[in-house]
C-alpha cells in the first residue's frame, strides 16, 4: 500500500537546520521502495536547499497534509501539529520533562500517534538511531577549542562555520597539543565512539588503566573508561556492570584516581538515575582535583559532573566553574574549571549528522512500513494511539500527561 512521508520543517527556536532524509536518501527511498512516496515541506534553515529535494524527485509544497507520516527532528511546536497522523521526532517527553508537557496532551489530543526517535529501539532496548557520534565529534573538537582559546596555544573556528567533518578535521591537523596532556574519556556508546575518533585522529595515544594512573608520558593521552573504572561497590566486592545498570544504589564513585592524573576530562557517558555523581561539588573543592578543563557531552546539569551547573550555547560555548565558591566565573580564572556544556552539538554539523542520521533511519525504520513490522521497531516505538490514549509500553506517562507528576 502506497505512502506518503513528508519532510517537516522545523520550527523551534534556536533554528536546527538538520533532517531526517538528505535530497541523495530521499531518492534512496524512493528506489528501495517503489510505494513509498516523499514530499517535503518548503524551507530556508534546512542545510540542503529545496532545490536539491526537486532535483532528485520529491515534490516541495507549502502544505503537505496529505502526508500518511511525519518526519522532523525537534520537537514541533503544538500550533503546528495535524491531526490524526503519524509522527516522528525527539519529543523529550520520555523522561517526563515539564517543559514538553503540554506538548504530549496536545499529540493525545489530537489523536497523533507519536514515534520518538529515542524509542526507535532493538528488543534489548537498546537505542537504533540517533545523533550520538556526531554529539561526540563536535564535543571533543569544541573541548580543543577551548584548551586552545584559553591557554593561548592555537585557535580553531567553530564548528558551524566549517562545511562538513572533513573540513573541522582538517584544522585539527595545524594544532600542536601540550605533552602533559591527560585525558580521561568516559562511557561506551555512540557519543564516546564519536569523541575517540576526534582524538585518534589527534594521534594522542591511548593508555590502558593501569598504566594511566601510575605513569608519567612525554606526549598526550587518554583513557577510556566505563562505569565499572569509575564506579566501585561500597562493600569492597567485585562490582558487576548489569547489576549496576539494575540497581547501582551498593556504589560508590571512584573517579577520584582519574581526577588527581587528569586535566582534561570528556564526559559521553551515559547517566543512569540514581548512580552516583562521578564528582560532587566537595570532590572538586580537593587539593588534589587535578581536572582543569571538562568537555561535557552527556550535559545533565547541576549532576554527576559538578561543573556542569547550566547548558551553553551554539553562540556562546564555554564558561569557567569556580570549585571553591561553587559559582560561575570567566574563563581563564585562576582555580576554575574551564567547562563547555552545549547540549546540541549535532547541530553544528547538520550535513553530516543528517546524513548519517538518515542511514540509520533507512536501515531501521522505512523497510518497517513495508514488511508488516516483521521486527516490532514501530510497535515499540509507538508512544501514543491514533483513540488518543499512551500504548501500553508508555503507561508510565499517565500522571505526566495529567499533570500528577
């Protein structure tokens, strides 16, 4: 049965000018599969021009109502949702997010069944697309940027400024880095993935653990760690990482030994609720907190990384947190930690993320359209039914959308 999917424009402010689909994916599409049809809505932010949609076939209108399903990126805002369709895009209402509640009443309301690209998952549950290795490329470019910026060793132009991941490493290659370089690089997904390949492309070698935190180096490094290096059962036993994941209320932090040989910290962890902070405020109040500059990716502010006390900006990317006081100061300030905290940072690559974004939805999403959803991805990710009410996999919504909670 045929189908038409529309190429929504987006609406929310700041602009984001990345997509679902490239105008060469579209076409993609269209040729893996002969009744799926794709028009795309007019729009002067997106990163490809209408112009390129029309050259490879797509229709661009003004209005595209007719369409079976929606596919943007941001939240749309509630003035802009039509009724009785289906869409897709990163809703931020999964975590019950207070800002976004009115926006999950409206899509029940109008009876919109809502697929979040968060919840585009395996049977595992573990996450099938998302922009989390261009989060991490970006992240650890824009932590050079600042190492460079604030101790007056090098510059580099901001991400948005340069075409595409080739050009941003390509002025990675005219920096020289400091040889008492020590960075610490926590988590193991796809922002990690992102943010490793930004420093193996640096040529800073990576160490294993032991050798990290016992010997001195005549270069840079770094040092990959997951949450059982940073993380240890309170008990003194042998910690388990799937028993941290179910329940890591026996654990305590022991990121400290990374903090006292480190200067350089890149967070693309994942952060679970009710895992202990990698470092408090106390921690970084210590003489020998040796971390003087934080590139955090994961962002959950006032968190598990203490200096993280609010997101930065596309526009304005670094802020300085002063331990001992607890507050912001300028960067540069003796005794802080430089921070960059900018919570979208896919968005500074948006010809790169889109692309890389739309493979991804290709490979998952489309076929499910058109094999009866043989894998269960749109029945999984299904939040919200076209009666108006949460599928059974989202019940726990209920006091959200209620305003309960």
């Amino acid at each position: 049965m045929p189908i038409t999917f529309a190429i929504i424009k987006e609406r929310k402010n700041p602009p984001d000018r990345r997509v679902v689909f490239s105008p060469e994916k579209c076409q993609e599409v269209m040729q893996q599969f002969p009744d799926a049809r794709i028009i795309v809505e007019a729009s002067d932010i997106r990163i490809f021009p209408d112009s390129a949609y029309k050259a490879v076939g797509c229709e661009v209108k003004a209005d595209v109502s007719e369409a079976d399903v929606m596919l943007g990126v941001k939240e749309v805002p509630v003035e802009a949702l039509i009724p009785n369709k289906k869409y897709f895009f990163f809703s931020h209402t999964i975590k019950k997010q207070p800002y976004n509640r009115k926006l999950l009443q409206a899509i029940l309301k109008h009876k919109i069944q809502l697929f979040d690209h968060e919840t585009i998952v395996k049977k595992n549950n573990a996450r099938l697309i998302g922009f989390g290795r261009y989060a991490g490329l970006v992240g650890a470019y824009n932590g050079f940027r600042l190492l460079g910026k604030r101790d007056g060793i090098f510059e580099l132009p901001k991400a948005e400024t340069l075409p595409d991941l080739n050009a941003m490493k390509a002025e990675l290659d005219k920096i020289t880095l400091p040889k008492s370089l020590k960075i610490i690089l926590s988590g193991t997904g796809k922002v990690t993935g992102g943010a490793k390949e930004i420093l193996d492309h640096l040529n800073v070698r990576e160490v294993q653990d032991e050798a990290y935190l016992t010997q001195d180096f005549n270069e840079p490094v770094y040092c990959l760690i997951d949450v059982m290096e940073y993380n240890k059962r309170i008990d003194g036993q042998p910690g388990d990482k799937y028993e941290f994941y179910k329940d890591p209320s026996g654990y305590e932090s022991d990121f400290m030994k990374y903090a006292q040989v480190s200067n350089f910290f890149i967070a693309g962890h994942f952060y679970g609720n009710g895992a202990p902070y990698l470092f408090t405020r106390e921690d970084a109040k210590k003489p020998e907190f040796n971390i003087d500059l934080v590139a955090d990716i994961s962002c959950d502010i006032d968190g598990p990384v203490a200096s993280t006390i609010r997101p930065s900006t596309i526009a304005d990317p670094f802020y300085a947190y002063d331990p001992q006081n607890e507050v912001e100061v300028p960067v540069g300030t003796p005794g802080s930690i430089a921070v960059m905290a900018v919570d979208n940072l896919p968005c500074e690559l948006p010809k790169d993320a889109s692309e890389g974004f739309g493979e991804m939805f290709l490979d998952h999403v489309i076929p499910a359209f058109f094999n009866e959803d043989t894998k269960g991805i749109l029945e999984r990710a299904r939040m919200t039914t076209e009666e108006g009410t949460l599928t059974k996999r989202f019940q726990y919504l209920q006091d959200y959308v209620e305003g309960k909670e």
